[in-house]
C-alpha cells in the first residue's frame, strides 16, 4: 500500500501563534476557528460519522501566505459504528470521558496517556467511547483549542496527569491556566 499525502506549505497553528515575530490579528483567529469547526462540522456530518479524535493546535496547519487553516494528523480518527475503538488524543485537549474510559480500560498497566506537554500523543485503552460522546469529545477539544487561540497558552498546563485524572474521575473539572 502507499500513502500519498499532499504537501502543504505553512506551519502548525502552534508554532504560528506562539511566535512573536510573526503576529496574527484576533480577526484571522477568528476564521481560522471558523474554518477548523466547518472541517469538524462536515467529518461529523458523514454517515457513518467520523470523529478528528486529536484535535490540538499542532495539528492545524496554516499555510503560508494565506493563512488558510487545514486540519492534519487523522491517525486517531474513529468511524462511530459498533467496533468503534476508544478515542485516544492529547491529555489536555481531550474530554473527560474520554480520559476516564481510557483510564478504566486499563488494567494493570495503569494509565499511559503521554505527557501534557502539546507535542505529545496520547495511548489508547481498551473500552469504547459511549456513542454519545463520540463527537462531542471533538466540540470538547474544540473549546480547548479556542482557548489555545485566546490566551496562546495551552490547557492544563499546570496540572499533572494524576491531578487532571482525579479531578475527572470526580465529576470536576481542572480549572484553565
């Protein structure tokens, strides 16, 4: 099998909004959101549904020039049908059922979701995401990423693994940085 993927020229929304040198009006950030939730909007119109899975502003990518948002890296993507496998993602960018399915789909491994840091990929379990969180979880992380574009900051980053996994785990939710 080969993969052939289409090269795009530009840089992931991360390293564009957090670079200084290179500033980007709230007015751009704005369509930008707008385009990234018109991708969401049409993966999870498609029947079956699919769900991004790891949405994170690394996996934006912005060309150069235009700044047109393209969403990239669909390698935890899930069809929702009944062999669903569990969503995986980015510790502080996933929604909270996801973190504690995974976490319950452990067993005695514990849980490996990675570091929080942006640039890291979460683990998957063995449980499968309820079929009503499975593109909710996405709008989650999407509130996430607006969050990313307002502050340039990412979330949670102040928390451990095992903080966010019990404050979860108790039906709370870690305050954003």
């Amino acid at each position: 099998m080969v993969l052939v993927e289409e090269y795009i020229p530009g840089r992931s929304m991360e390293s564009h909004l957090t670079d200084e040198s290179s500033p980007v009006s709230d007015a751009t950030c704005h369509v930008i959101l707008l385009v990234v939730c018109n991708a969401l909007r049409y993966l999870h119109s498609l029947r079956p549904t699919v769900a991004h899975g790891d949405l994170k502003p690394s996996n934006i990518i912005l060309e150069h020039g235009c700044l047109r948002a393209r969403l990239i890296d669909f390698g935890l993507s899930r069809i929702q049908d009944h062999w669903s496998r569990p969503l995986g993602g980015t510790l502080s960018y996933m929604a909270p059922e996801v973190v504690v399915g995974l976490a319950a789909g452990r067993q005695g491994g514990g849980l490996h979701l990675g570091p929080t840091t942006p640039s890291s990929e979460g683990g998957e379990g063995d449980s499968v995401a309820s079929n009503s969180s499975f593109c909710q979880s996405d709008m989650f992380s999407y509130g996430r990423l607006a969050f990313f574009v307002a502050t340039r900051r990412h979330p949670l980053m102040v928390w451990t693994k095992a903080a966010i996994l019990e404050a979860y785990r108790e039906g709370g939710m870690p305050e954003l940085d």
